[in-house]
C-alpha cells in the first residue's frame, strides 16, 4: 500500500456502510485497493506520456539512447529517424521500408483503386455497390459459381476512408510479419487469411457485398500477436500487446464506418492460429521447404491474378441499362429474398436482404415494394400469370419471359399460395 494518506471521503464511506450493516473493515480496505489502483494507472499514463514525448532518440535495434540531433546510432550504426518516426514507434506503430513485399502489396492495392476510381468518373465519393460488384467483389448471394471474388474482394475499397486505414495497416503490420517470417509468408499470410475471411463472413452474412483488405489485415494482425503470446518473452507480449491495439482500431474503425468486422474477426482468429501453431523456428525447417514454396507460389499468384481480373473486367453502366439480363438479375435476387422467406421461420432475414438491396442498388420497378412480404405476393402473382400465360406488360415485353417463368416456377414448385 502507499505511504500517501487516504482521502477522508473513504472513512465517511467506511461509516455509512456500518450503519447499514456492511462490515466496515472490508469496505475500507476495498476502498483503499480502488484508491490504489486509480493511483497507479495514473502513474503509468504519466510514465507513458513521459515516454512519448522524450526528446532524445532511442535506437529501434539495440535500444541505445542516441542524441536527439543524431542520424546514425553510435553504437551499432542503424539509422534512427526523425522525431515523426521516433513517436510513431513509441505508441506501438512502425513506418514503412522502401522497398518491401509490404510496399508492393499497397502499392497493388493503390493501383486497383485508381482503376475504379477512373471507372466511376472520378470524385471522392464512395464507388456504387454495382462497380465494386463488376469489378469483383464478394456478395455470397450474387457470385455464385465465382470463387476468384474471394480474392478479388480484398483488393477492393469503398471510398477513401476505408483505403487509407488499410494502408496505413499494412505499412505498419507486414513488415513487422516479414521480419518474423519471411517477405513471400507475409504475402501468403494475408491472401490465406483474407479468403478465410471472406469465406465465414459470407456464411454468416450471405446479403453483404463486402470488398476491403481487412479481413487479411486482419490476419497479419493476428498471426503476430499470436507469435508474440507464443514467444513469451518481454519482447514477445509487447509485440502481441501492440497488435491487439491495433486489432481494437479495427474493431472500432469498423463499427465508425459499418465495416464488416465478421471478416475483421475470422481474419483475426485464422491469423492468431497461425501464428501461435507455426512459430518461425518451425516454419524454417528444411522438412518445410516444399511448404513455404508452395506457400510463396500462392500468395503470388493469387495477388497478380486479382490484379489482373480487376484491370480486365469492364464494369457494366447499371444506370442505363435496361436489356434482358438486367430484368432476369432483377427476378432471381427477387427469387432469393422469397424463397428465403418462404423456407425460414423468420422473415427478418430476407427483409434485411430486401433493405441490403435497396441501400446498395438502388430501386427499380420489380424491387421498389419496400417490404418483402409485398415483394413476394407480386412474384407470386407473376407465377400465376405465367401458368395463366397472362404476363404483364414488362414481363412479356421482354425476350427473355419464358426463362424468368421457368425460374419462377421451379423455385416455387413446392410452395402454395
């Protein structure tokens, strides 16, 4: 206990308590250990702030103080860093290298940004949910039969809010994961950990398009705080510490701007298992050599092939067209949501599904009802004038009238109504 004295407000408390029965020496003596504890986090916070704003350098490799005019550590010659850099390191973040596997992920990342950005006509708001869709993101509902969106995904962002934080991430995160394990296990990490990600957030959440690098962020993030509980040491629980702080900006970040912290969280998980069942003296055996080659061929082509689709798809003008395709998209998402509802206790989900597809897609003639239950009384009046031949105008007016007919008819087949 500390020598200081005790507020009196605690013996005023202590008597109360009495007088209603409590037993005054434990009240006292919880009151004093709360008393404490407040004591020291403040003298931590202090200590932490005093860390912080120290105005010499300290020297990232041998932990040597160095002059705060210093370029070069005089003691085993690293080169230190500006104030900027000296700060960013004592609050638990890194900068980025040159030239590092971390470099050329963002950098890829940058580029596909600029590829939608030149394909919405430029401005700085948010692409629609149709670009990001053409260009390969992950919507569960919509992509069936197109695995690559699983990693096209993770190349994609939505708006330059979302793009700077995972930036930011990644020139901090991955190289601290290359360090550990190597440059081409940090690029295998994030694509593994990443499809992961998109895999069980798309069980859970099968009506949310969902595009953004979080997910194998995430992983990274995961793989090294595993690695660091794994290790043990001093060293080792700041590292985990530190990554968990990052994990919490994340969770936060997510919530801030509704990102899909399900990805955020298998990512995470996938990425700690990792790290803490693969320590590096482990992955570095000579038995593991086919493995990391494997590993390293993985995560190369998956990132190169991504590019690549993403630069090569030519994303269709939804706001003007009006052929059959569109019409025959329109009644299958409209076939999901019912058929959802029709075989599901509860209704909420396709609602949710229904209102997903207003906020992203915007409105048109079959899906601007609003609720599901209106939606699936028209769709399945459209069943019985296709069984009656009696189509509507809009129906019939289209090439395309017996295939959504027969959609509508075989998904129905088993429901009366």
């Amino acid at each position: 206990m500390s020598d200081e004295p005790h507020p009196e407000w605690i013996e005023r408390v202590v008597k109360l308590a009495a007088a209603v029965g409590m037993n005054p020496t434990r009240v006292r003596w919880k009151l004093i250990r709360w008393q404490e504890s407040r004591r020291r986090g403040r003298r931590r916070l202090e200590q932490k702030l005093d860390h912080v704003r120290y105005v010499h350098k300290t020297c990232a490799s041998c932990g040597a103080v160095q002059d705060r005019d210093a370029v070069r550590c005089s003691s085993c010659g690293v080169k230190l860093g500006g104030r900027v850099v000296q700060t960013l390191r004592r609050v638990g973040l890194v900068t980025p290298q040159a030239w590092s596997v971390s470099t050329l992920l963002a950098l890829a990342i940058m580029a596909v940004y600029t590829r939608v950005f030149v394909a919405q006509g430029g401005g700085f708001g948010a692409p629609s949910g149709w670009l990001l869709f053409d260009f390969g993101a992950q919507w569960e509902i919509g992509s069936e039969g197109e695995p690559w969106r699983l990693v096209t995904a993770m190349f994609l962002h939505i708006g330059m809010w979302h793009l700077a934080f995972n930036l930011i991430a990644i020139a901090t995160v991955g190289p601290q994961i290359e360090s550990v394990y190597g440059r081409p296990t940090m690029l295998f990490v994030f694509i593994a950990t990443g499809v992961l990600a998109n895999v069980g957030s798309g069980l859970v959440q099968p009506e949310v398009l969902s595009a953004g690098a979080s997910g194998g962020l995430c992983g990274l993030i995961g793989a090294a705080a595993g690695y660091g509980h794994r290790l043990g040491t001093g060293a080792g629980r700041t590292l985990r510490n530190d990554m968990l702080k990052w994990i919490a900006y994340t969770i936060v970040f997510g919530f801030a701007l509704h990102a899909n912290n399900w990805a955020h969280a298998f990512g995470a998980i996938t990425g700690a298992a990792f790290g803490y069942t693969v320590p590096p003296r482990v992955w570095a055996r000579r038995a593991l050599a086919p493995v990391r080659a494997a590993a390293k061929l993985v995560g190369m082509v998956a990132t190169v092939g991504a590019v690549v689709i993403i630069f090569t798809r030519t994303p269709h003008d939804h706001r003007e067209t009006t052929g059959d395709d569109e019409v025959v998209a329109d009644y299958r998402f409209a076939i999901t949501a019912c058929r959802i509802a029709s075989v599901t206790p509860d209704a909420g989900a396709a609602q949710k599904l229904l209102d997903f597809r207003h906020a992203v897609f915007g409105d048109n003639d079959l899906l601007a009802h609003g609720k599901i239950e209106t939606l699936c009384t028209s769709l399945f009046e459209t069943r019985d004038q296709c069984k009656a031949g009696s189509l509507d105008r809009r129906l019939a007016g289209t090439a395309d009238w017996r295939r959504v007919c027969d959609l509508i008819e075989r998904a129905f087949a088993d429901v009366d109504r």
